[in-house]
C-alpha cells in the first residue's frame, strides 16, 4: 500500500499505529513528567522502532530504557545514549553489556544479586574505562510497580504509586544516612498517567506502554480508549453458519493470546461491533461469533473489514514485523522494530 492510501488498501492481518495519538501521548507523558519535575525515562519495549523513540525522546535520543540487547544495539547503533538495560544482568550477556558500556558514553546495567556483581568485577572494561575504580558504582535504586497493573481506577493506581514512590524514598533515605548517594527510579504506564505528588522527588520514572496504550490500560483507568493508539486490521475470511461463527485471518501469530478471559468480547475489542467476540484463534485463524443470537452474515460478506483493539498493545506488536503508520485513516509509511534478544 502506498502513502497516502486508506487503511483499507492494506493486506491484513496488519498492525496499524494513529501517529497523532503516538505523539499525543508522548506529549502529555512529557508534560506530566515537566510539571512534577522529574526525569522521564521512556521505556522502548512497546514499540522497539526508531521513529517511535524519537517521538518519545522528543529527538534528544538520549535517557531511555530498554528490555533487551537486541534494543540496546540497536539503538546505540542509531545515535542513542544514556541507555539503561532493565532486566537483572543475564550472565551469559555479561560480554556483550561490556562491549556497550566501551562504546556508548552512558550504559546502564541493573544488579539483584552479589554474583552478578562478582561477574562485572571479572571483566573489566577496555580503552581506559571502568565500571567503577573499585570495581562497580551504584548508578541508582530501580523499580517497577508492576501491581498497578491489579488496579481499576485511579485512586487505586495512586495509591500503589503513592506505596512504591515512599518505600523507594524511604531506602534512599537510608543509603544516604552511610553515606551513598544515587538515583532513584520507579514506574509503570498507569502509575505514571495519574502520578502522585512525591513521585517528583524521585530522579526519574520509566513508563513505556504510554505512548499506545490498549484495552487492558483502559479497564485499569490509565486511559481512555480514545487514547489507544494501535489496532490490528483483520478480514473475513469465512462464514460457518452451522457454528454461528465468522472466520478471519489474524490468528494468534497476529495479535497474541494475551488478554484470554480478561474481556467479554474475547481477546480483544473489535471496533464499531461491541456485540462480537473473537472466541478463540489458532495460528492463522480467528473465530468471531455474536456474544448472544445468531449472525446476520450480510454484515459480514467474505473480504470485509474487521478492526482488533488489541488487549495488550505490546504483545500484539511484538507479533508483527512491521507497523503502518497512518494519520486519520491515511497511510503515512512504515516503522520497522528490531526484534530478537
């Protein structure tokens, strides 16, 4: 498909990003993170592109984060810097965080255990660089609230943001009373869309789903889901009358099975139909049927439309090896993500 071609023009199953809901979202993170003055630290697992990066770096390419190497690499090799790798080392990547930390002017490394710290004293770094002249330095205190992710609301969001932000002060605070000072980061896409005052005290936050957002960031209350930023295009490939079933050709290989029992309406939300669900999928097929009565099948001849509001965006586009970017139902061009660990 072309630039400037409907959405429609696309083979499907496709995964499709609204460009201005991208860089609305980043904006108001953004915005957010200034009035509370506090570093963002965008996380890029969601997206794992460039361009998308750009847009939440507002083109520093400086101060991100990232879950993988593959990432990593990926973006020191495009101009970025100030990368942190948030995941507890991996021993068996210990070589490869060295090479990083050699080339890049700031690479950051997240410990959890005493043999991991062991394992950086043993590889010292080249060309006159050092982890630390005794060995390593702590950089900073890491965490992520991951329990907001139980959370329907905001006042319950705030209140694990409000629990996480104080345990987390709380530790500096004794880290400074021997005499170590450092960094402190938290977040999670739904503490950071409604974040609480003290979060201004810490250092930074690291949210990252933000920029797409999806369903299960509307259930939570993160967003609305006018905010939602991704959808994946799906057609009908067949009619089943005798299962009173629609089949469609995004499997679980184009929007994951992530979200299974989260929703009434199946894996996903399918835009414009509120009465369908996506039942069920095998690797290349999907199976729709009406959450109650039969199917009137002249609404969904052979070759129609159907659009996936994905439950968890960075699932769904984790599936897909490419993203079309569109602005108001006109295709723009493409973002590539880099894949792999």
């Amino acid at each position: 498909a072309a630039s400037g071609e409907p959405l429609s023009a696309l083979c499907t199953p496709a995964l499709v990003v609204d460009v201005d809901k991208v860089k609305r979202n980043a904006k108001r993170m953004m915005e957010r993170c200034h009035q509370l003055g506090v570093q963002l630290r965008p996380h890029m697992k969601t997206h794992k592109t460039l361009e998308c990066a750009d847009i939440m770096t507002g083109g520093s390419r400086r101060c991100i984060v990232v879950s993988t190497l593959a990432e990593a690499t990926f973006y020191a090799d495009h101009g970025f810097d100030d990368i942190l790798y948030a995941y507890s080392l991996p021993f068996d990547k210990v070589e490869r965080c060295a090479a990083l930390s050699e080339r890049l002017d700031l690479f950051q490394v997240l410990l959890d255990h005493p043999d991991a710290l062991e394992r950086l004293r043993k590889r010292p770094l080249k060309g006159g660089r050092r982890w630390h002249a005794d060995g390593v330095e702590l950089t900073g205190v890491y965490a992520h609230c991951g329990n907001t992710y139980n959370c329907k609301g905001v006042e319950q969001i705030q209140a694990v943001a409000q629990e996480t932000t104080s345990f987390t002060l709380q530790f500096m605070e004794k880290l400074k009373a021997v005499g170590i000072s450092c960094k402190s980061s938290i977040g999670s896409t739904p503490s950071c869309s409604h974040p609480v005052s003290d979060m201004g005290k810490l250092s930074e936050v690291h949210p990252g789903n933000y920029v797409f957002y999806d369903v299960q960031q509307s259930m939570i209350g993160s967003c609305g889901l006018e905010d939602v930023a991704v959808r994946v295009l799906t057609r009908v490939v067949g009619h089943c009358p005798h299962r009173n079933q629609l089949l469609v050709d995004c499997g679980w290989t184009g929007i994951s099975l992530d979200g299974a029992g989260k929703l009434p309406t199946g894996y996903a939300m399918i835009e414009g139909h509120p009465d369908l669900k996506l039942l069920s999928m095998t690797q290349e097929h999907g199976r729709v049927e009406p959450i109650s009565g039969p199917l009137d099948y002249s609404k969904y001849p052979i070759g129609s439309l159907l659009t996936l509001i994905p439950y968890h965006s960075c699932a769904a586009a984790a599936m897909h090896p490419v993203y079309h970017v569109h602005s108001e139902g006109r295709l723009m061009g493409k973002w590539t993500p880099t894949r792999g660990w």
